[in-house]
C-alpha cells in the first residue's frame, strides 16, 4: 500500500510525500484532506490543485507496476503558511480610518506596531488610538484562519468654532432682585428687604466682558488641519454713570452711588433717592434718576423718576411714572369699580402706573397701567386697563399660571396667563389695535400718495395720446420727448407706491397672525379677543386653550401637552 506523509520544506511550507507501492487501499484526495486534518498543519492554507496532481501523478506511476512493487517517490507542495493581511480604509471626508485584518493560516500575525505601519504607509498621520491598534492585533490573533477582523484604528479632531463673547453682570438689576426677595433665616421670605446690595458704590464692579475664544483647530487622519472659526466680539458698552475700569479693560464700574441698570452689553447707574414710604408727610416726589421706596406709596400721592421707579411694599390709589422699569415688591390697589354695570373704557381708575420701559408687580387691582415695553404681573390682574406696546404676562417668569379678571387690555405681542376670565363671566377684553392701526395709518398715506402719482400718471398719458393725435403739421415732437420721461418718472413711482402697499398689506396680515390670548389653564365665558375687524367673545368655558386670528375668523384652539 502506499505511503502518505508531510513533511515540512526548506520554505518552512508542508510538502505531501507518496511512495508508491503497487495494492491495498487507494489513495483519493479524501485520504489527503483526512490526513491534513489530523496534523498539526491543518490551520495552513490547502492547494488543492498540488493535491490533485499528486494524486493524478500517484496514479500515473503505479498503473504499470506490478503487484507490490514499489515506484518512483512523488513530492508535492501541498500546504503553505499564510501571514495575516490588512487593507486601511480612509473615509471619504477623512475623519476616520479603519484596518481590516485578515488573520494568518499558520504565518505571522500582525502585531499592533505593524498596524501603525501599515496606516501610515496607506497615508494615515494622526488621530491614532493606542488602544484600538493592540485590540485589532489580540482580535486578529484569536481570530479563525482566514477571517476578517476590522476596527477604526483613527479618528479625525471635529474643528471646535470659537465662543462669543459675553458681558456678564456683577450686580442685580432692581427688578431681577425685588422679584426673588430675600429668605429670612426660618426660610420666610422679606418682601419689604431690598437690601443695600441694590445701591452701588463709586469704583464697584458692575459687569464684565468675558472674551470671545479662537476655538480649537481640528484635523483629519491624514493630518489636513481644520480650521476653527473665533467666536464673535462684542463691545462692553459704558452707560451713563459707568466707565470701564483703567486697571482692566473688560471690567465696567461705576462712577457714582445710584441704581444699576441693565442696558444692551453694559450697565448704567442712575442717581438714586431712597425713601421709606411716600405719605403726605413726606411729599410727592419727583427726581432726576431713580427712586427707591423701601415701603408703601399712599392714596393720592405721585412719584415721577427719569430712571426707575423701585417700591418695596404696595402702592395704593397713587400715581407713578418712570423714564425706566416700575418694579413693586407688593401689590397696585386702586378703589374698586363696578366695572359690569359701567363700561371699563370710561373709568377713571384710582391708580395709575406709567413706564417707558416695564413693569414688575405681585398682583393688581383696579389699576391703569400704560407702558412701552412688557407688563409682568406675578400673581393676578383683576378689572385693570392696560395699554401696553409689548406682553403681558401673569405668572411665574417661566410659567404663565396666574389670573387675568376682567378689565381691558392693549397688548402689543400676546396675552399670556394661567386662567383668564371668571366663572362669574366678568367681561375680559384684549385688543390688539397698537400696530394694526399704525399699519393702517401707514396703507392710508401710501395711499394718497399712490392717489397722486396715478393721477399725474393718467393726466401726462392722456396728453401723451393728445399730441400724438395731432396732424402732422401741428405735431410737436420735442414735446412728446420732453413729457414721456416725466410720465415714466411718475409710473415708477406709482408702481413704487404700489409695492409699499402691497407690502405693508402683507406685515399686516403677518402681525395679525402673530398675536394670541393664551390660557395655560382655563379660558372662561366672556373673554373677547378684538384683532382688527375681527372679534370674538368666548360662550363657554373652556380648558388649556389659544385664541387666534386665521382666515379672516377669530378662532380658539385646545393647547395639547406634549
């Protein structure tokens, strides 16, 4: 029978050596694959086509011998020792690469040194991690002979864009501080405590610019820096009573004892005059810069301040106005009305509140308040008159969960509260007429100018089509030539004219879409809600609700929580 054996070359791959002898059990390339699989070779890479020539030779050879004679020996080549392989993979936008490793079959593994090698020889400089590269090589070395390991072995640096800029206050504004009052030690709060904090000194820091940041550069696996965009500047605005400090140029102090004051990227400090209470007594007030009032301010008096208008306690049938903010710690109380028996619009309230800016107050009641800004009201506004340019929110300052009863308002932007109207359908009114009339006033002119230009327009073209009628003999060129530039002129500007309307037709129907009457909790009978030509008056109560223009109709809509 003939012998079958491996047995290893000088090339340390595995030769199969046959001696032919003439009998016994033939040799087949199943009889090979059995004896490969149970060597110690059988992880090396099989050539099956050297195993079939040994066999085809085999065969060759022992066809002409006799019984048990032996032949010449056949040496094929049959198992090779195979080294790992790896193929990099760049990613297209450079930010990543990959090592695909496909294992040994008895060679040499690839160790995670040789990884790196292999990467950067394929192109791939920076962003290596150590820790991928010595996991892909133990992966590849476990793996089953010829097999495909892969891992990210790199990875590119994301530009980081430089920070803005920001001015930072160092000081609380009256209001920001007069809203979250000062806790006593048994965890009560003094709504009455504004504190010295409020008042600055000569020389104290008020605000401070913090500076932009470059960013930090990034860069591809192929070492490709990324350029990282600085944040933007921003200019730290000194403020009347402010200067920036001699000693740092992005620190804002003041130059005199007052009231600091937010202002856009910087602060001012207006003078101050602290009182305890307005009272006959004391006078009615009226101060160039800002007033603080640790107390109350009593029926019939009056403060007037150029700046702000600070008050500790309640203010009572009393007049204010204020070049800045009105901020009250407690209540606006006026003496009350029958309002349902009496239209609001005619009444005189008691008290009257008045801001160029805004105003802050716990609740109100039977008050006028006129401002140019926004109305915040914490608690509830009951049976007031409001004309206000911008919002009015009654509620927490990021919940609008308070009460509006009653009264009218002039809103500029939107109505935002937590239950608006009562039970007892007390007539609420909100009216957005601010800008709807100014845009109507602004259509009306254009208007008349657009009257103007359309009638020099139709006056010059008539004339136009007047000469041209003219016989020959009686025409006027020059004429003609002298009045159609003028024509032109006017129907530019009437088309002109006619843009402008066009497009202020369009900011107003915009604006009218924009403004609501929100009610985060309930949204009783009686509410009205007047946009232009439109109203409409609430029947029933209803929940969470928003009440809108849309279509040429005042609708009201359920808020959905999601």
């Amino acid at each position: 029978m003939t012998k079958a054996s491996l047995i290893c070359n000088d090339k340390n791959n595995i030769d199969l050596v046959l001696e032919p002898i003439k009998g016994g059990d033939t040799i087949s390339t199943s009889t090979i694959n059995e004896l490969i699989e149970a060597s110690e070779y059988k992880k090396l890479r099989i050539n099956n086509g050297n195993v079939k020539n040994a066999i085809a030779e085999l065969n060759d050879v022992l066809k002409p011998l006799q019984d048990k004679n032996t032949g010449r020996t056949i040496r094929y080549e049959v198992l090779e020792r195979v080294d790992a392989k790896i193929n990099i993979t760049i990613e297209a936008d450079e930010m990543g690469a990959s090592a695909e490793i496909t294992s040994a079959q008895g060679g040499k593994h690839l160790t995670a040194k040789a990884i790196l090698t292999a990467a950067q020889a394929a192109g791939v400089k920076k962003g290596f991690s150590k820790d991928h590269l010595i996991q892909l090589a133990q992966l590849a070395a476990k793996e089953a002979p010829n097999n495909q390991v892969e891992l990210q072995i790199a990875t590119g640096k994301i530009a980081i864009n430089g920070k803005d800029a920001i001015i930072k206050p160092l000081v609380e504004s009256s209001q920001t501080r007069i809203l979250k009052p000062k806790k006593r030690e048994d965890g009560s709060v003094d709504m009455r405590d504004l504190g010295d904090i409020i008042c600055v000194k000569v020389g104290d820091p008020l605000a401070k610019k913090v500076p932009l940041t470059k960013g930090e550069q990034g860069y591809t696996v192929t070492a490709t820096p990324l350029s990282a965009e600085p944040g933007n500047d921003i200019e730290l605005v000194a403020g009347q009573g402010t200067n920036i400090s001699s000693q740092n140029t992005n620190l804002l102090v003041s130059e005199k004892v007052g009231l600091p004051k937010l202002i856009n990227n910087g602060m001012e400090v207006d003078e101050v005059y602290k009182i305890k209470n307005v009272t006959v007594a004391t006078g009615n007030i009226n101060f160039t810069g800002s007033v603080i009032i640790d107390g109350d301010i009593t029926e019939g008096m009056k403060v007037t301040a150029s700046g702000d208008i600070t008050v500790g306690g309640f203010v009572e049938s009393a007049t204010l106005e204020a070049g800045g903010d009105i901020t009250i710690t407690g209540g606006i109380i006026g003496r009350k009305h029958d309002t349902e028996k009496t239209q609001i619009t005619d009444i005189t309230m008691s008290v009257n509140i008045h801001a160029k800016g805004s105003v802050y107050a716990k609740y109100g009641q039977y008050a006028q308040i006129t401002c140019a800004q926004d109305v915040r009201i914490e608690n509830q506004l009951l049976h007031s008159i409001l004309d206000i340019n911008g919002r009015l929110w009654i509620g927490k300052e990021g919940k609008a969960d308070g009460k509006l009863i009653g009264g009218y308002t002039k809103a500029g932007s939107s109505v935002n509260a937590g239950i608006i109207g009562a039970t007892a359908g007390s007539n609420t009114v909100v009216n957005f007429e601010h800008k709807i009339l100014k845009f109507k006033n602004d259509i009306q002119q254009v208007d008349e100018l657009l009257k103007i230009e359309s009638d020099k327009t139709n006056e010059l073209k008539a004339t136009i089509n007047k000469l041209k009628k003219l016989p020959k003999d009686k025409a006027k060129p020059e004429l003609i030539a002298k009045i159609v530039p003028t024509y032109q002129y006017h129907a530019n500007k009437m088309g002109e004219k006619l843009n402008e309307k066009s497009s202020l037709e369009n900011s107003l129907q915009e604006y009218m879409a924009s403004v609501y009457l929100e009610a985060t909790e309930k949204l009783y009978h009686g509410v009205e809600l007047i946009i232009g030509d439109f109203n409409e008056k609430t029947r029933r109560e209803y929940g969470p609700s928003k009440m809108i223009y849309h279509e040429r109709k005042i609708l009201i809509d359920p808020i959905v929580n999601t």
